[in-house]
C-alpha cells in the first residue's frame, strides 16, 4: 500500500517528471546504465570466475576481491543511481511490471549475497585457494543471479 | 552486378533472416545474449585498460593481466561477434541505412587497429615497464582509446533502434 503512493508520489517530483518528459534525459541515462552494466558485470565476472579458479589466477582470491573493489562497489552504485533515475522516468508503469518486480528482488539478494561474501573474502587475507566448493558454489550463484537480473533488466521492455 | 544495397536487401529477405527478424523469441533472445555480453568484452579489457592506466592491480605486472585476461575477452568477443552478426542478418535492409550502425562498424574497425598497434609497438616491450611505476605514454594513449572506442561503440549500438525510421 505504502510503495504504490511513494511511487505516486516519486513520480510528481521535478526529476520525475524531468525523466518523463525529457527528450534525452532517458537515453543519456540508459546510456550511463549500460557503460556502468559493462565496468561492474566485468569486474563480478572477473571476481566470481577467480573463485572457481579462473582468471587471475596469479593473485589470491581475496587479493582479487579487494584489488576490483572499486569497480564491484563504484560500479554497482552507478548502477542503482542510474537505475534510479530511469525509474523515475515512470515509477507506477515500473511498480506494475513483472520483470522490474523480479529485477529489483532479485537485486537485493544479489547485493546482500554477493557483496557480503566479496567483504568477508577480501579481509579475510589468509584465504590462498579456491578449492573449498563453497566458494566456487557461491561463485556460481553469483553469476546466474547477475545474468538474471541483466536479462530480467532487458525483459522490462518487453512485457 | 550487385551493389551493397542488394546484397543486405537480399539477405533481409531471406527466410532465416525473416525468421529472426519475426520471432517474438529468437530476436529479444540474441540481442540479450549481445547486451550481456558487453560485460565479457568491454567488463574485461577494462580491468587491463585501468592497469594500464596504473588505476587497478598495480602491484601485477601488466603482461601477467594481459596473459591471464585476454582469453575471457576473446571468449566474450566470439560471443558477440556471433549474436552481433546474427542481428545484422536479421536487420539487414534497415541497418544499411541506420547512421548509427555504420558508425559503430567503423569504430569497431578503430577497436580492432587499436590493441594492433599497441602490440606491434610500445608492447614489444613491456618487459621493460611491465612493473614500472608509471606506464609509458603510448600505452595509456592506447588504454584510454581503447576505452573511449568502447564506450562509442556501447552508445552507438544502443543508439541504432532510436534511429531505426
């Protein structure tokens, strides 16, 4: 009840309705949202494919997760402000689609799930290798729940 | 003799090309995979860009990034080579005449004679600044080239269904 009219509200707000009504305010952040989508979805994929004993393979894992934290973190923060505006642009139309309600859920697990792991393993300096299946497991659902929420994110337009 | 026009207006006509184009699935499906696939090519030499540009993993030599990631970067290239070819076929008459697809050809062009040059040239020795403290110059002319095109390249092919008349 309370989300319907805060997107009611949003969406009567000056950036909401600059959003709506600009000629070239949604593509100029649609653009930010995809060059964001390239620097974080390499940086997680670079980090989870450490995990699963890839990539980088000269380095530690948590030498991996700390050395791209700026990208992960920089790069997931464009992403939800970008997000944010684009979802300015309609909020009610957005509060209404499926595949935004599954993006943003799956979203926030995949924020609590991938970055909690990432700190842990970052500070955690003594972890060398990636045999535990643990990691690799967790680096696995990582990767299906970026996909889902990328391919979630393109569905929006289609339903 | 056929002219370039022909040929995509030939290829737009034909009943794979059709298919793609029509299917309510197939279409969303590839260019997903495409837009996905950014991630793997631009996410990727990103991370080699930046070193170059002595902004991540400073403490690698470059050459060890570069052996360890260009492999996931050519492995997400053949992906999007593949998809973006599929599409072109699917749009082919309407590309033909969508400034913002032509320009993105060439920039990838550009994309290509970038990382050419730089490994024809300043990159033949890398051994000797591989962990120095400041990259030379022509290496971080061609890592914010390489980004620059890559972020062209992004906005241009975004740009080719606003276009689309």
């Amino acid at each position: 009840m309370f989300l319907i009219v805060f997107c009611h509200w949003l969406a009567k707000t000056h950036l909401g309705i600059f959003m709506r009504d600009s000629t070239y305010g949604f593509a100029v952040v649609e653009m930010g949202h995809l060059l964001s989508l390239a620097v974080f979805g390499g940086a997680v994929l670079m980090v989870d494919l450490r995990f699963l004993g890839y990539g980088f393979k000269s380095q530690s894992v948590s030498q991996v997760a700390q050395e791209l934290l700026p990208l992960t973190v920089g790069g997931v923060i464009a992403m939800f402000i970008s997000g944010f505006l684009l979802f300015l642009g309609g909020p009610v139309r957005y509060y209404h689609n499926p595949a935004f309600r599954l993006k943003l859920i799956l979203f926030f697990f995949a924020l609590i799930f991938h970055f909690g792991l990432q700190i842990v393993v970052a500070r955690r300096g003594a972890l060398r290798s990636s045999s535990s299946w643990r990691l690799k497991l967790s680096a696995v659902v990582s990767l299906i729940l970026w996909s889902a929420i990328g391919l979630a994110g393109r569905a929006i337009g289609y339903v | 003799m056929p002219n370039l026009l022909h040929i995509c207006q030939w290829i737009y006509a034909t009943h794979f090309s059709t298919a793609i184009r029509e299917s309510p699935y197939w279409f969303p499906t590839i260019e997903g995979i495409h837009t996905l696939g950014i991630t793997a090519v631009v996410g990727t030499i990103a991370i080699l860009d930046l070193r170059l540009l002595g902004l991540v993993m400073k403490s690698e030599p470059v050459s060890r990034i570069a052996r360890q990631v260009l492999p996931w970067t050519w492995a997400g290239f053949s992906v999007m080579f593949v998809s973006g070819v599929l599409l072109s076929i699917a749009e082919a008459a309407t590309n033909y005449f969508n400034w913002a697809f032509r320009i993105k050809l060439v920039l990838l062009v550009l994309v290509g004679l970038n990382p050419l040059i730089f490994h024809l040239t300043i990159y033949r020795k890398v051994n000797t600044w591989d962990v120095a403290n400041v990259t030379p110059t022509r290496a971080r002319a061609a890592a914010f080239c390489s980004l620059f095109l890559w972020a062209s390249i992004i906005v241009a092919g975004r740009l080719i269904a606003y276009v689309n008349m």
